[in-house]
C-alpha cells in the first residue's frame, strides 16, 4: 500500500488518473524543502510528546539520508509515489520502518506542500535577485564607460531630441530597480509559515507553530488555517512580478534588436550572443534578444493561468490548487536562464559612437529654438508654432534647421537674434536638462552613483 | 562543425545562450514529421535536378533509418543538436555522409520547422477529435440509459423548474458538438503546405511544391512566403479551441463537483475516478474532476501566451516564433489525457434518482402556475405578479405550492379554477415543454437520435 | 412596478446593487435585435393562440412605434430600466397598455437576450467583414502599383534577401484573408437560434421555432435549452477572432513604425494619418498605427476576460453571464474605428524606393552565392560554409561581396567560375523565386490576381 | 488653431484618427489632478522666472476657474479636445489670454499625463483601502455575532471536519489584509513625480522638482526621465492588485452562492441583495454575489491588456501607452461599486445554524478517531487506515460513526477503548484544534482581536 489514503476504497484508481493526479514529475523539486519541513515537523512532534526522542531522532537522521540521496542523484522515483510528500514517507519508511508513519501525525499533505513551495521561494528569490543585480550592473558599468557617447533620444520612434547613450542605459536601470523593490516586498508574505494548518481546521496537537516558523526560517505565522492551506496569493504575485519584470527585459530587446539592424547600427551584439541562419550564410540574427523578448509571452501566460484556475474556486483546499507549481517553476527556470544572458549582451556589446552621431539630425534641435523663443519672451505656444514653420521651410529647402540663415529665422519671428544658431548644439542642448533625472551629463552622473549606491548596498 | 550555421562567425555562442536557444528539449517530437517531410522534399530535388536519383535514394533511405532509430529509442540526441532539424541532418550525415549536406538546399528550418508542426498536428487532431467524440459518446449513453430521471433545473444555481436529468447530460454533448465543428474547420487552416518558402523569400529552384503537397497530404499551398514561414495563426486557432473546450469541460465539472457533495447528493464518482486524504480517513474526493476544472488555467494561459509572442512582432520569421511549440505540446498532452479521464467519470457515474427527486421542490412549479394563468386570459406580466404572492403566502405558511388550497389561490386570482392543482405536477411541467430542444421526453429522445446519428457520422 | 419581477421581495434592492445588475448602460444598443425579436415572437404566439390577431397587432405596432423612438433618439431610459427588454417592456405598456403584459408568455429574458445578441451579431458581421475586405483591398491596390519597388527582405529584423515591396504587402492580404474565411466560419455558429429556449427548460405553449427562425434570419436552431440560455461560444469565437486580427494589425503597424523611421526611411505616413508632438515643433508620429499595435492588449483582454468568465460557471444560466456584452462591445468599436483608419494609412502612404534601394547591401546576395555553388555540384552545407567566410573576407576588407574579385572567390573555392558575378544581383536573386509564393515578379502577379478574384466573389 | 501641435502639418488629421487618438472621452476625469499639475508647474515656472508673478497669478487663478467649471458640470468639452490637457490649455487661453500659451513651457503631454494619472490614483487608494477595510469589518463584526455556529469544513467540497462558520468568515478577512498589505506596498511606488522630465529628456529650464514634488504630495523623483515618460508600473501593479483581490470575491462569492443554494441552505441573502426572474415568480438569486464573481473576467482582462500592450514596445513614450488608462478607470469603478456591495451581503446575510449543524454528518470526526488511536501509540499513517476501515464498516451499515460499538470499533483494533465515543464530537474536535489559526474558539477569538486592532489602525 504505497499511497497514503485508500483505506476506504474498493477500487484501485484509474491508470490514466493516477497519471493525471500524480505531480511527481514537477514537484519532485521541492524535495529539499520537504524535507527541512518534515525535520522540523519531527522536532515540534517530539516536543508535544507524539515522537520519543529516538523516534524523532530515527526520522531525522532518516530524512538526511533520504536528502542525500536525493542530492546524489540516486533516488529511485517510482511509478506509485504520487508526490514528492509521498515518495520522501516511502522511502524513509523502507529506510527506518515503523516510526516513519508516525510523522504525518497532524499534518496534512495540505499544509505540508503550502509550506514547501514557500520554502522553496525563499531559496530562489535571492537568486533571482542577484540575477537582476547581475543585469543592474552591466547597466551601470556600460553606462559609466560609454559617458561621452551621444544618441537621438526617440518618443514614437522618431527622432525626439539628443541624449547621452548612458541615459538611455540607466532608463532601464530604474525599471530593474522597481523590479526589486516588488521582489523584498513580496518576499515578506513569502515568509508566512502555513505548517500548523492540518487539512483545513488547524493541529489538534497543539503543536508549537512559532518554533517551527523559527527553526525553518520563517518571519510569521499564517493567522488562519483555512485560508492558509489555499492561499497562493505568494505565488501569483512571484508571478505577475516576473510579467512586469518581462515588459521590462522585452523593451530592452526591442530597442536593442532595432539599434542593431543595419539600419540603425548604434550597436552590435558579441558573436557569443548571435546565431546564424542555415541558409543565409551573412546573417547574424539577435537569437538570445528575440527569446528575451518572445518570453514574455510564456510569463504572462503563467500569471493568466494561475489567475484563471483561482477564479471562483470554493474556498479552502481543492485540488485545482495543484496547477500552482508548474508556471511557477517554469518562470523561474526561465528567468534564471534568461536574466544572465541578457546581461551578458549588455556587457558584450559594441557601441558605434559614429553611427549614433550620424543619425543626431537637425530635427532634434527644434525644441531648443522654441526654448530660446521663450527665453525672448514668446510664449512657449507661440514659439512651438513659429518652429513649426521653421521646420517647414528647412524641408522645403532640403537643409537642416542649422542652415537657416539669421534672416530666414527672423523672416518668421523677430524675436530671433543674431545668437540663434548657438542653441543648435546637441551637446548644448543634453547639458541643458540638468534636473534630477534629466540627461545632462552631471545628473546622468548623479544617477549612476545612486545606482552603485543601491548595488553596493 | 554541428552548427547548420557558423562560417561567418568569430567566436562561439554562450553556453548559457545555447541552453536558452536549443528546442530540442521539446522539439525532438516533431522527428516524424521532419523526417517525412525531408523525404519528400529530397524527392523533390531529385525531380529538379539538384540530387541524383542515388543521391535521392540514399538520403531517403538514411532519413528512414534514422527514424527507426527514433521509433526504437535508441537515437542519442548530441549537447550540439540544436533543434530536431539539426540533430535529423547531423544523424543522416553520420549514416550516409556527403549527400546529406545537399538535403537543405533551397530550403530553411523557417519553411521546414513550419511544416513540421503542421504535418505533426494533422496527426494529432484526429487523436483530439476521437477523444471528444468518446466523451461525447459517454454523455449519449447515459442520457439514453436514464431517461427517465427527474431532477430539479437551475438558474443561478438557485431551483428553477423540473428537467430531465438526460437534459443536462445532452447540454454538455451539444458543446461538445460546436468544439467539433470548430476543430473540423481550422483543420482546413491547418493543411495549408509551407514548405517552398525558403527563409522568406521563396525557393529558388523551382520545386514543385504541388507535388510535395500532393505526398504530404496537403490541401493547399501557402500563398505567400514572407507570410508563411511566421504564420502561427493555425496554432493559435488550436489554443483557442482548447481553450473553450476546457471552459465546456470545466463547467461539466463544476456541476458534478457540486451534484457529488453531500449536500445534493445526485451522483457519485466511482472509486476509479476519487482520491483519497493523507490524513482524512473518510474522504472521497472529486480530484479527476477538479483537475479538469483547474486545468483550464493551463491552457487558457498558454493561449494567451502565444498571443502575447506574437503582438508586435516585425513581420517574417522572429526567433521570439520558437515559442509556439512548448505550448501546442502542453496543451496537447493535457487534453489527451484529460479527455478520456472525464468519459471515463461519466460512463462510471452512479446516479441517486431519489436524492434528485427529493430536491424537488414544490417551487419549482410556480411557473406552471403563471403558464396556467396565461391560458386564462390573464396577461403573463399580471400572473407572474399573482402567483409571485402564491409563494410568499406558501412561504408564510411554511408551506410548499401544492399545499395552497383552491381558496387560498383564488382569495389571490379570481382566475384560477378548482382543476389548479393538476398543473402541479413535475412530470406535466416537464412534458409541457416538448419544442425542439425542450426537456420533454420526446424532445430528449430527438436530441438523443441526433446525437447518435452524429456520432455514426 | 416596473421590474419584470418582484412579487415574492419584501424589501426594494440595495440602489447600489441596482447600478451593479443594471445592464442598460450598455445592452441599449441591442434595441432593434430586442424589438426585431419581440416583433417575431409576437407573431409566433399569435399562431399558437396565445395573443388574439388583435393583440397581436397592437404590440407589432406598438414595438414599431418604440423602435422608432429609438431611432430617432427619443426614447427616454428610465433610472428603473434594468435592461433593454425591461424598457422595451415597459414603453409598449405605456403605449398599448395591457396586451403589453402578454409578450413576455413563455419567453425568458435568458432567451431574449441570447437571442438579441446573437441578432445583434449577424447585422455587424458583414460590417467587420467590409472593413477587413477594405484594408485587403487597400493592400492589393498599392501591391499592383508599385510592382517594380525592390526592398530588403529581413528575417530576426536583419537584412536577409531582396524581395519586392509588393511581396511584403501581400503578405498581409493573406493573413487577412486567413481572418476572413475564420469569420465565415463563425457565423454559421452565430446563426443559431435560442429563442423558444425559455429561462432553461423549454417553451411551454408548443411555439414555432421553425419559424421563428426563418423570420429571424437564422439558418439552425438551437438544439438544448439548457445549453442554449449560457452558450456564449460564439462570443468567445467573435474576441478570438478579433484578437487573432488585431495580432496581424499589429505586425503591420510594427513595420510600419520601423519602416517610417529616419533610419530606415522606406515609407511615409500622410499627415492625415499622423500627429505632432506638444513640446516638440519637428515631430510628425505615427499615432494611427501605434494606436492599432497597442489597441492589441484591449482586445486579448476582451477575450481573457470572457473566458476567465466562463471558467467554472455552474450550467444554464448565471449572472455572470452578462459580462458576455462589454468585452464583446468595445472590441466591434475598436475595430469599426481602427481597420479603415489602418486601410487609410496602406491608401495614403508615401514610398521611397531609394531608400529601399539603398537599403539593399551585398551581404543580401550571400545566398545567390551558395546556390551558385549548389549548381556547380557543392553540396549546400559545404557552400554555406564557404560563402559565410567570403562574408566574413568581405568584412575585414570593409568591402560588399560584389567588390571581391574572381581570385578572392577562388581562393575559397574552386568551384567559383569567371561568372560568379553574374549572380550578384538584387532583380535576378528575386526574379529566381519564383514558385507559387515566390518573391518573383511573376508570382507575386499571380497572388494579385488570386487576391482581385477573391475581393470580385 | 486647437491642436498644441500642427505647425509644421500641410494637412489636416484624418476625421477617423480624431476620434480614434481622441483621449478626452475617458480622460476627463484626470482634470482636477491635471489642473492641480499645472497649478504648482506655474509657480515652478515662476519660480525660475519664466512666468513673471502677474502671469503665475493669473494662470492659477484661470485654472481654479475652469476646475469650478468641471466641478459644477458646465465645462462644455469642444469637439477639438483632443484630451484633457489640450482642453484645459484651451479654456484657460479663452478665460486668461496670452499667459495661458506659457504655461506648456518645458512641460509636454509625456510628463504631465504620468503625473496626472499619479496623482489621481493617490487620490483613489485611500477610497478603494477604505472599501476593503469596509468589507473587512463586515467579515469581523459577522464572526464575532455568530461564535458559536458550527458547520461543516470542506476541501474538494466534501465534508471534511468541523469548524466554526466564524473562523470561514475570519479566513476572507486574512485575504482581504493580504489585499492592504499589497496596495500600502503599491502606493510607494505610486508617489514618485514624472513631472519635469519633459517629453523624454528632463526639463531644460531648471525647475525644482523637489519643490513640485512637496506641493503635489509626491515622496519621491523619478530618477530616469526616458523611463519616466513610458513607466507604466504602477498601473500594472494596481491592475494586478486588483485582479487579486477580485480572485479573492469570486471565491466569497462561490462559497455563499453554494452555501445559499436550496441544497446547502446555510445562509440566506438579503432580499436587497438578490433579485428576481422574469418568468420564475418563485426565484431571488444571488445577482450581486454573480456579478462579482464574474466581474474577475473583466478585472483579469484588464490586466492582460496593459501587458498585451507594454510588451515589446520601443523605450522612452509611445502612444500605445494611451491605451493605460481605460482598463485603469474600469477597475476603478467596478471594485468601488463592488466593494460596498459585497459587504453589504455579509451584513445583511442571514444565517441558519440549524442546517449547518444537519450537515455535519458523522464522518466529519473520522480524523478524531485517527488522532485518538495516535495517542494510543498507533502511528498515524496505520490508524488512518484502520478509521478508513471503520468509515466503510458504517457505510455498510448504512450508520454513522457514532453508530458503531465499542466492539466494532475493537474488532478493528485492539487499540480502541471504552472511551472512543468520547471523540466523536463535533465541538471537542473543533476545540481540539487550538494552535494559533486554528479552529478553536479560542484561537478565532485570538484572530477576531488581532483583526479589530489592524481595523483599529
């Protein structure tokens, strides 16, 4: 008898069930988890006196053999361990005997998986947070090394007006920045031990909760069983932060993979990031930006199916609850892979300074005479218009706005002066926007030392 | 040299970057259709010139060679098979070498991996056709075996009037029968033959893709190369398609869900189709059913997945189109699964006539009240009113409707008779309501016949 | 009293929840559909004795009189119309007085409405199907005008080969053609009729939905009541649909975007299509074609939003149900608007074959070069290989692949005859593909007469 | 001349587009935010002197007025309102004259709408937390009224042990603190000021953002201004909060939907809160507690439009970003006429203990037996199956477990004793269950206490 209910059955369980039922294939993950929880379980279970100590001493050290296997890659799954709960208890049961079914005394596979995934999420939010760190830095590095480089800054794609290269860099910074934020907020209602919980009404043997969430590293107690052992509220949040963190890494693709074509040409990806076609033999296509950027598909997938199966769920457990764990690991192993790869293109990739300036076009100094209008006087309304015609008349000359003569500038307003053409200097007019978080050099500069600031931490 | 690409490049890719960017993890499924497809396309190449015959024989006889490996098992996927297309050619070449390197002339994994899935799904969709049919089969059956079970209807889940406990199990065929209609129609989207395409552009030596059509059970040609080797809209209709369906499936589920607690106690689930608790000795729990319900999350995220991959996307072949694959595969396997699981909960479902028959209420009859009005003369609007102050003073009393006296519903209406009692009756009010596709027994019969007629198609 | 129901309530409804239930804010543009379907059924119960010819009459014209009210904006809603059938309802009472009470005999709201959308649907249909038809004839149209414009073809956004402009604009033809023949399919599910359906079980007085639905324009009728009142499948279809369409919209609008810029510089939007910036006088943006990119995200909701509705929804008929009409609304606003403003964007757009031309860089002829090599007898993989380093010689030379000499290509392999340069030309490499869905002038001929005939039906 | 753009347009914008960028439909509602923007943006202005004192006066005073006008409803908003800002801008130029043209000076649209959209939402928080907190207190003040009530627990909706209906009601109000807990995190984030990063580069006249920060009641600057023109975070993370937390409602709503079902018959909802059927004179159903089940479609699609929408877009502001703020404003008003609805249900709700307590069927205490064969020394995992066997005993009896002697109970193992019917009841075993989160009175006391202090705040 290998499952842990069935007493009251007459029939064995459908093959095809049981291979729908089982979630031994993704959940066998949590075995570490499982384990630390159930060493501590045995602990608290000895302490109100249902284990003597050298039953809870046999299970311990059993679960660390178990553990060991698990670590050597030597334990056996078999076909009847419906999940990773059942197959630890098989398998301590073979190593230890009788004392092993001795441990499921006043837990539930119900609060016992609740506090597995949680367990698990605090071992893998640090890495996570490292990874986006990871792409922090290369942001920031690229950023410093590259301060003299100028670009066109666009709004709808179209040239807007100049910026520094290493304002563009920090842009994403900050969004990374937020990322992180959400992530130390939400790793507090991680921290929430559901053990204690039962099935649904709570432990009938006044189990010490507060010393199990100390011993596993937890910094509260869940304050309701019922709800406990049916919240996934931890895990659509992971979820729906990792589909903003995914917004954020598919722009960064977007803008990359465009400042990449041949169009463009601001930059180059490192070959190591590139892959080639089969039958094109020039092409070096940006593979691991597409992905980055494609993968934002898979994630929000995830947050909607999570969202989907919550909805209208009777409370407490139902088993639809089990759909929890799979878009869960398949986002994490998505951005653990991903995360580092894009920092890796950001590290490698090479900046064409010329090509940036060449595309810096007169357009983009347009909003520098309608300052230097305001500054005269003109209302900024005004001046906007009056610029407007200025622009017209440079493309009906086929010149750009820095080949208008002083005359051709007043013809259109006098309040034009001889000291026009001053204004229409890319770096004059990034060094003009000096408020904090413009672009001018001091307050881009001021940004990446607040950046090391939080990356030193 | 592994790669299908490379010449151009300096340096190798990332090893984290070939993880990300591999497919074989979960292409390697496709090998069938790759293989069928590249043999047809060597034989197209014959036919144009650009293989021998000994050539073109000896290439398909090595492409069949490694098929039979895959068949068998043995076939050892390499750390350097990028996708299914690489490991197949690298194979074929290790069997038959030089020839091999001419199989991809003219032709790009753009156009073959879009045949690939392509070819894949018009084998997997009659296995998804059969599978609603068996589960529409299971509902005929039963409707057909208990035609005369009597249970109160719903709105809002609140008693509504009396059906044939056969009428709700046909509700759910006719869903059934609109996802089959639908399936039937995107397979003609499906059938639409890409390979020609090239990357983009179209090949350039003249094949003949009406034959390959012809060999590869193909309707239709592409009509548009730059269109062909990025449209994924057959995949999206088929996510789609799943997507609905488990919203039909999930709703079934909820009703049995809820006939099966204690509280209605219209059905049971047999023991086949239950799970026990880990720590509830007495549970029987409904869990192949709220998988059913819960995995609509699953698939309506994968929907939006592809969805989400595909939103502003440059036109022509993107990496981010990689992405299409893990979702068709997952929302394939879950349905293959859990399709035959839900025919086999119906055909062993037991039945409680007499629980169905208790919740009976007399309730359910005041609209057989109001109808009766109606046939006085009396406006429905004023009857509904009437007898709504029928079941307030039934309510009062404590009463149920048919223990209303005749002078009770008079000092109401002048209109009702001494013979109002003969319309409270659940049999009558169902026979009354014998149009097509009410649940009169006739009407249930014709649905019945149509359904079988259907399913003999 | 002007509520549909009420007798059984002691208490009025919380005036908030009145606004949370009420539906006329939205479901009044169902008004012709309601009253089209109110005119039939009071038809069908003449027939069957429930109405007198004179009843029957006075509410035909009655519901006439009402319809034109609405027609001509003077039909006043009142804060106690709960739905559109409740004002309908109500006027013809106020217009007709009693025979008004009669409609409603053995009809539902849960019918009506079902029906009433449904209706609705059949007459925007054709309007969606116009519009499609117009942007694809937009797309046609520019296609024959501009048959000899060459362009790059890219695939991962770099440039891949040379194709005909008209290509890549044909290649959208198809992906609406693809939306086209969804939407023929839809309908046939749309053309079902409910009526006669009641609130689950069936009409009681023997109605003719035969006929009904012959007055109605539907083509089949429903075949389950139960089903019949919370089938929303063809709704869900319709976003589906929608949101299919609107992926393809948005890859249009994407190269477009990019196509438009300074950098690439192929195309220009009419300043009709355009809008400039508040701040920056040179701006001219692409709103329109940002908006349709962005106005993807709303109509992908509209579908999650329904589905996510439906998940788990006991059978027949429940509240939620009427969050079918929002989702369903805006997106028929959303793509009335959008599709002629995107077809007028494709009529008024400006092209620059220079900047295309000049877009046209050598490495695009590298495949020219291995299927130069494929006829000299090379295999394709090892002519891929050789080629990818005269790229890469190219690349150190700072030189195009057309500038390396006889001796250069010899060096890399014999094969390379005197000619090789004879294959480095952008109309030949074109002119080559020419397959069914070929780049080739002639194919792509072949697709604008296919498309002109379909546009002819 | 309207437009706060056009000088350089030969054209004017197409009728189509006008409506389709039209903004002012759905954005009015920012306008005290936006005056009150542009309030402190004049002094700012006058500050660095570009307005002089006069002009600042005369703008704020302009300002104020035309808020009067919104506030009073004779604002008439002119077909060439493009959005609310162009509006504002226009009237004041029409109340102000010349000076109302300086007030865009170094301020676009990009940076004015973030901070309006801000500025409105730190407006909304405090009304949506105060409806949750409503909702909360409803929960409270029930569970503290009904202490007593026993009823069953379920999970997978099967009798599973008994609990108290105040500790169901208690474990939605730990939902709903989770639910604050996220939207005090979220609003940090929202208080971060976007103005005077200009169209995308940071405002070129020196502005002290701090001071603008401080009037507006902004904590924080934006640090990046291209990241603060397109950031729509915060947007995203009230749209998810909300999506939540309505996943929270769908399953208080499920749970009450069953639990006042004619089956269960546990509660009964206040005739206020229901309605009533238009054919069934005898229906109320739970319309309000439907709706706002299904309302979690609508909220979850919304959600899914924003990511739809973000996904992939170029950096720095597009005009998809427009499409922000109408799934925002829908949220809005669904929670806000939701909330209070809700809460008025669990107020109101009536409540039967005596069908509760006739649910709790003998099974129920099958864990009691469990767990007092545990304290005999049985291991749990062997006394679950013996109590299994004890429940199939009774089932075949056709009796309860109480049913069952001391000899029965004895003939399944030695273990039992005289006192085992001494478990079998529903209030020991709930008191049994007195960890914290536990069923036990005491311990829902224990959460009833905690809850009053956090609503004590």
């Amino acid at each position: 008898m290998s499952k842990l209910w069935g007493g009251r059955f007459d029939k064995p369980t459908d093959t095809l069930l049981e291979r729908f039922n089982a979630s031994i294939g993704f959940d066998w993950r949590l075995y570490a988890a499982d384990i630390a929880g159930s060493i501590a379980y045995a602990r608290a279970l000895e302490r109100v006196g249902i284990l003597t100590t050298d039953e809870a001493m046999a299970i311990v050290d059993g679960l660390q053999a178990v553990k060991a296997e698990f670590d050597a890659g030597t334990f056996t799954i078999l076909p009847s361990d419906e999940d990773i709960h059942t197959a630890v208890e098989r398998r301590l049961g073979e190593r230890i005997g009788a004392p092993a079914g001795k441990l499921h005394t006043g837990r539930s596979r119900n609060d016992q998986v609740a506090t597995d995934v949680r367990l698990y999420l605090l071992g893998q939010i640090p890495v996570l947070r490292d990874h986006v760190r990871g792409l922090q830095r290369a942001l920031v590095d690229k950023a410093e090394a590259h301060l003299g480089v100028l670009m066109p800054g666009y709004t709808h794609l179209q040239p807007a007006q100049p910026i520094l290269f290493s304002h563009w860099l920090m842009s994403f910074f900050w969004m990374l920045q937020r990322d992180v934020e959400r992530l130390d907020d939400l790793t507090r209602r991680v921290a929430v031990l559901p053990l204690g919980s039962a099935a649904l009404a709570g432990n009938p043997f006044g189990i010490d909760r507060d010393a199990l969430a100390a011993e596993l590293g937890f910094a509260r107690l869940s304050e309701n069983s019922l709800d406990a052992v049916s919240d996934r509220d931890c895990i659509a949040e992971l979820l729906f932060w990792a589909a903003l963190l995914q917004t954020h890494l598919s722009r960064l693709a977007e803008d990359l993979i465009l400042y990449a074509t041949a169009e463009f040409g601001f930059v180059e990806l490192d070959d190591a990031y590139s892959t080639g076609s089969s039958i094109m033999p020039q092409k070096k296509n940006p593979d691991s930006l597409e992905l980055a950027r494609g993968k934002t598909g898979r994630v929000v997938g995830n947050l909607v199916a999570l969202l989907t199966t919550l909805k209208g769920l009777p409370s407490s457990y139902d088993k639809d609850l089990q759909e929890d764990k799979e878009p869960l690991f398949d986002t994490l192993d998505t951005l653990e892979l991903e995360l580092p790869i894009v920092a890796g293109v950001i590290r490698t990739l090479r900046i064409h300074p010329e090509r940036m300036a060449a595309a810096l076009r007169d357009d983009l100094l347009a909003t520098e005479l309608a300052d230097y209008l305001v500054r005269q006087g003109v209302p900024f309304r005004q001046g906007h218009h009056i610029v407007g015609q200025a622009v017209r008349l440079a493309g009906e000359r086929g010149c750009g706005l820095r080949d208008l003569t002083v005359d051709d500038y007043r013809s259109l307003s006098p309040y034009f002066g001889d000291d026009v053409h001053g204004v229409l200097d890319f770096r004059r007019a990034i060094e003009q926007r000096s408020v904090p978080g413009g672009t001018a050099t001091a307050a881009v500069k001021a940004q990446i030392e607040a950046a090391k600031a939080l990356l030193g931490e």
